[in-house]
C-alpha cells in the first residue's frame, strides 16, 4: 500500500493515552508513515513536544494559538508563541485563523492574531495551517490586508466551494486539506474536489476528531485515512496510489519532511 501523510494530527491529544501503541501499529499497517501536529496553545504545547521527541522522523510538531483559544489571556498566549518559536524546529505555524461558529466574542483579537501569526511564519519561512470556520468573509479581510506579505500554508478541514478555493489561490500559495467530511453523504466538499488540482490536495485527519464512514461515531485515529483516500479517488475518477503519492509529495515539500 502506498505510503500516506496526516497532515492535521492531534495523536498527542488524551483521547490516545490509553491504547497510544496500539494507535501506532493500525497506522503502521494502514501505510500512515507520517503526522503533522498542530499546536492549539500553551496548555497543550508540552504534550505535542513529548510526541515528538518519541517519535523522531514520524511526528512533526507545530506551534501556534487556535482561534478558539483566543480569549482574555491572549496577549499571553500570542507571547508564548513568540518566546517558543525558536526553540526547536517546528514545521509550521498552526493551528491559526478564525472561528467565529463557537463565539464572537474576541472576533477583532482572533483577526489581530491570526494576522500577526501569518507575518510570523513569513518571516520564518514556515507554513501556516488554516483553521476557518463560520468567518470566510473576515478571512478574506484578513488576507487583503496581508496583500504583499509571501506565506504558503494549507486550508485545514477544506469545506468550501470551488469558486473560494480558486479565490483563496489569488492570495497566497495554499494547499486544501481534506479528511473525513469527504466521506459523508452529501458532503458539499464532493462537488469542489471533482474540480480541483490533485496537486493542490494534501490528506488529514484532524484525529480524535471528524471521523470518516464507516467509522463515524467513534474516535478518529490515522488509520482510517485510507478511507478518505479511497473517497478523494473514487471523485476524481483516479486510482488509490495516484492519490496516495500525490498528496504526500504535496505534503512532503509544504511541510519539509
């Protein structure tokens, strides 16, 4: 089977303590060679680190401030970023952006942070991992005031249409990562992915969460990447391994693993 590369993984999440090696070895034998994490914030920074000084040239960590986690304590939380940075080499500036589904109350800090994020990746020649949702318009802001500023990065969880995803490509060099909700019926993902360059396409999972069919319902795990790849090539009308060695070159040269 040909290899794949998880590049949205939260293994280090406390969902995998109790079976962490078993978690491993079903990865092992689905081809899953790789895992991007993404960091969310400092409370979760520590777990990702550990990860990856266990699992040298498997795990490759990230850091970055979730919108989600954008709230009185941002200032601080955007410092630890800063401070952190330079620690050891992190292979992309994420998760980052804006969520405005769960809360609107930081709306112009998550806008602020996600801003100062992007310019600091630039600067750092990192990636950046995109988390949107419920604030395309805003997003859109934000990238218009970026206009100048040379970033790469990908669309985490990418659920929109094909006209954003060719907008989206105006702005910036981005990679769309796609997952489980590919697989659900009537996913409205379906539609743009009949149309987009396969070498614009990188696999997730965004494991515990968005598990594909026919797992849904329970935990998400990289295992079952296999299942969204097979998904991604049944739309576009390819074969496994074309997909599979697509989206992990994609991945490879994005990330630089």
């Amino acid at each position: 089977m040909m290899e794949l590369i998880d590049t949205h993984s939260h293994i280090y999440d406390e969902a995998f303590d109790a079976d962490f090696d078993e978690m491993l070895m079903r990865a092992g034998e689905a081809s899953v060679t790789s895992f991007v994490m993404p960091g969310i914030d400092s409370s979760t920074h520590g777990r990702v680190i550990e990860v990856a000084d266990r699992l040298p040239g498997m795990a490759f960590p990230c850091i970055g401030l979730h919108p989600t986690s954008v709230g009185e304590n941002w200032r601080d939380e955007i410092q630890f970023v800063l401070d952190h940075i330079g620690d050891r080499r992190f292979y992309a500036v994420g998760e980052i952006g804006l969520d405005e589904y769960w809360s609107r109350d930081f709306v112009k800090e998550q806008i602020l942070v996600c801003e100062r994020q992007i310019e600091l990746a630039a600067k750092e020649n990192l990636p950046v991992i995109i988390h949107l949702r419920e604030a395309t318009d805003d997003f859109f802001k934000v990238l218009s005031d970026l206009k100048g500023v040379d970033f790469k990065g990908v669309m985490h969880a990418f659920s929109g249409s094909y006209e954003t995803y060719c907008r989206l490509l105006k702005y910036a060099d981005f990679k769309f990562g796609i997952g489980g909700v590919a697989t659900y019926r009537n996913a409205g993902i379906g539609a743009s992915l009949e149309r987009m360059s396969l070498q614009d396409i990188v696999l997730e999972t965004d494991c515990p969460w968005l598990t594909p069919v026919p797992f849904r319902g329970k935990r998400n795990e990289p295992a079952y990447m296999t299942n969204t790849a097979q998904k991604v090539a049944q739309i576009k009308g390819l074969t496994y391994e074309e997909v599979a060695l697509a989206t992990s070159r994609n991945a490879r040269i994005l990330f630089g693993i």
